[in-house]
C-alpha cells in the first residue's frame, strides 16, 4: 500500500480512537433490576450521567418506550460534569421483562446502552405517570394527598410488631411519628413527595428507607431483626449510663430512644415544607456559655453529589445542622460550602443573629454532580484563614458518604497536613460511609487533628455537630 495512504489512515483511526476515549459518555448505574415489582415497590431511579471526554454533550434521542418517563436535571453535559437522569417505570403488562435502551449523544458514534429487568405482579391502573414531580425533590405538590399505610413486622417470626414507630422525615426534619396498632399497621394520609422513614420498636435493630409517597408508591413494610437478648441487656446499661453522664439535651434524646410509647414533638405534614422546630432558651448561650467554650470559627464543607440523594443521607445531615442553628451565639462565625462538580460558598459568617439564614442555606442543599474533593478543601479553608479567629477554634468540618477520587486524594492530604500546621483542624462525617471509605476518611481527620465522626442514626445525628464543636472549643 502507498505509504501515503497508509499514514492517512493510521491517522483516521487515531482520531476515532481519541474520540471514543475522550467524547465518552458513561451511565451510573447503567443495569437496572427493579426485582419483583409490588404494590408497593419504588419504580423510580436515577441515573448519573457522566461526560469524561472535551465536548460539551446533548442527548439526541433514546429509545425509552411509552412505558418510560425521564427527565434530565439539565440539557447540555459539560466536560467532565454529570447530571442525574430520573427514570419512572410504569407498567401496562404483568410478566417478567429485560430490555436494553440506547441513548445517543452528539459526541458518541456509538449509543450509550442501559439494560433494565424486573417482574411485574402488580399493576395500578390508576396511577399518575406525572407523580412525582421529577423537576424537584420533594417540594412540589403534583397531586393530592392520599392514603399512606405503614405495616412493621418481626423478621424471625414474621408477626406484627404493636406499638413500633414510624418516623416521617423530611428535610432532616420530623413530620410525624405514626405508632403500629395490634396488627403491625397504622394508617396516614400524607402529600406526595420524597420521604426517610425510619422504623424502630424496643427489643429491635431499626431499619430505614428513602422513598417516594405517591398513588402508586403508597405502602411501606419494614421486617425488624430482633436485637440479641444479651445486646438488650447491654444497651440498656450503655444508655442508663449515658443519661447520667450526658448534657440536658442528650438526656431527652436517650429517653425518647427507651420510651417508644412517647410520641416526639413533631410539625405536621403540610406543604409546602414547614420550618424546623425550634426550641428557644431563656438564656440563648445555656449550650454554648462562654465560660466554657470559645469562640468558633466554623466552615462546614459539604458533598452534594449524586450519592448523596440516596438512603436518607442529607436528611441526616441537615436534622445536625439544624442542632447547630439553634445553638450558636453571636461571637461565632458558621459558613457553609457545597461542592460536587465545583466548589460554591453557599453561607459566610453566619452568627447567632443569623439562626435563619443557616437552616435556610441548610434547607436549600440538593445533591448531584460528580465530587471534586480537593476543589472543596482549598475553598473551606481559604474562607476559614479568611475568618481566622486568634485564640479560637478554626475548625473545618467535612460531610461526606465516601472516599475521595485517587486523583484528588494526595492533593488532600497535602491540604490538610498544610493547614493543620496553620492551626486550622479537620474534622470529616462520614455520613453511611462503609467501612472502607470509613477508615480513609478517619485518616484525613488524624492529619487535621480533628475527629471522624460516622452519622447513621438519626437521633443521634441531630447532637453529633454540636457536640464536635463543643470537643474542639472547650476551654
């Protein structure tokens, strides 16, 4: 063959290989198994999609049949961003089914596939393809308000569990407290939207879930473990030993956990989504007097990306941040910052006067987006050298559910090991974080000499804040 004929078509193939490495699109997940699909089965999902290449993407077409409805957050995917595609599934046909849908993208020669499977044994002929609202969760009331059935049951024996507790939660903060009658039920009418339902009874292992409250979704069963004799025995004195040591607050806290029969203080459901409760002190320093504690000089940096959204996570989050609103004082400075695809100060130098402000910033945090972790870090900690309080506690406070990317890892850790000698601590929450990202997170926290915190309970997330901020500025 010419040799000229031949370099042109080594170069072809060069660009056709860089285009497929660098203009690809990638979907997280991209197989969906919907299992067995019930009455009262989540057929909603979201799917991250991912432009790891140079060109700004836009979806062309899909092959999602009528019984499909999906929405992106937004149209145009920008290098090395991600956006959430929301998919429902409605059903017309009982059976079990497998199919894979292509998605062509403007600088894909080839589709992005996604594969998805379950068996249908239950349809709803009267469900409302428009609920829920994809445009925002959970604040839009798309449809009204219906009846929502709760059933808790033992795991072991699979009878009802009278008297356990159902807690709806939205936004990190209680709605309301539904208690099970003699058959393991209790019955709510509820508005459609995006819940964290945890369930819990004495003598059990509590379970949890994030879902949806629709038409179609309008059921929930939770089967409990029970906890092991000697485990009741041994969290009894665990907890009987707290409320002895513990502050005013914890106490209660402790005791709603023992006393299921005791209903907490709760906002009823309404839409749109109340304020937090608050609890307002006759002296507004009682948790945080300055006898005791200095001054706080406070960035809480928080991840917002897509995993994120799931399992309850922010809801945990936020119930701690609310704590925090309540509590600060005037001679001390909170900001927050959120970052998933970039870095954005959100809240600076919120003071006891700004309680509002800090549970709006709070309210208004939604996941999605990829995480750039180090883009995060350097911003908290310039806000925090920014706000540097001589004397005080310069503390910057890290949610997240997981480990970082390898490539932002050493830049932390770099960060941190820099900072720290600035007299700046780290603390990280690892919030559901398993147990590997745990003990990378764990570690960043000894770099910065702060603490790892691990949130997963809701009762206790709601002091975990506090509490850490109270470590690091007694005096």
């Amino acid at each position: 063959m010419n040799m000229r004929y031949t370099w042109f078509y080594v170069c072809l193939l060069s660009i056709c290989f860089s285009q497929n490495i660098f203009a690809q699109i990638v979907a997280e997940p991209s197989s969906i198994d919907f299992g067995v699909i019930e009455r009262n089965t989540d057929r909603v999902v979201d799917i991250k999609i991912t432009n790891q290449g140079n060109e700004a993407a836009l979806l062309l077409r899909s092959g999602f049949t009528f019984e499909y409805r999906i929405l992106q957050s937004q149209k145009s995917i920008q290098p090395g961003e991600s956006i959430t595609l929301r998919v429902k599934y409605t059903p017309r046909s009982k059976g079990v089914f497998n199919e894979d849908i292509a998605l062509w993208y403007t600088v894909m020669d080839k589709p992005v596939m996604l594969s998805f499977e379950g068996d249908v044994q239950y349809i709803d002929n009267t469900d409302n393809p428009e609920c829920p609202s994809f445009n925002a969760r959970p604040e839009e009331d798309c449809c009204p308000e219906n009846d929502f059935l709760a059933e808790i049951y033992d795991n072991q024996t699979g009878d009802p569990i009278r008297d356990a507790r159902l807690r709806i939660i939205q936004q990190g903060t209680l709605q309301k407290t539904l208690l099970m009658d003699r058959n393991g039920q209790s019955e709510l009418a509820v508005p459609i939207a995006y819940y964290y339902l945890i369930a819990d009874a004495e003598g059990y292992f509590p379970a949890d879930s994030a879902t949806y409250i629709n038409r179609r979704n309008n059921s929930i069963r939770f089967y409990l473990d029970p906890l092991p004799e000697s485990q009741v025995i041994e969290e009894i004195a665990v907890l009987t030993e707290e409320v002895v040591q513990t502050e005013k607050e914890v106490v209660e806290e402790i005791k709603i956990r023992i006393d299921f029969s005791k209903e907490e203080e709760e906002e009823p459901i309404a839409e749109p989504i109340p304020e937090p409760v608050t609890i307002e002190n006759e002296d507004e320093d009682e948790n945080l007097p300055e006898s005791r504690f200095g001054r706080n000089n406070v960035v809480i940096l928080v991840d917002i990306s897509q995993s994120m959204n799931q399992g309850g996570k922010m809801d945990l989050l936020k119930a701690s941040m609310y704590g925090l609103a309540d509590v600060i004082r005037d001679i001390d400075n909170v900001s927050l910052i959120t970052y998933a695809s970039h870095s954005e100060v959100i809240l600076e130098k919120a003071t006891g006067s700004d309680r509002e402000k800090l549970r709006e910033a709070t309210r208004s945090l939604e996941a999605g987006g990829m995480t750039a972790g180090a883009e995060g870090f350097k911003t908290a900690y310039a806000l925090v050298l920014k706000n540097f309080i001589d004397g005080g506690n310069n503390q910057v406070i890290v949610a997240t559910d997981g480990a970082f990317r390898a490539a932002d890892q050493e830049k932390i850790d770099k960060l941190v090991r820099k900072h720290t000698k600035k007299k700046v601590k780290t603390t990280v929450i690892g919030i559901k974080s398993t147990s590997g990202a745990s003990r990378t997170l764990a570690e960043i926290a000894d770099l910065g000499h702060g603490t790892f915190i691990h949130m997963e309970d809701y009762d206790t997330s709601k002091y975990q804040l506090v509490e850490e901020i109270k470590s690091q500025s007694s005096k």
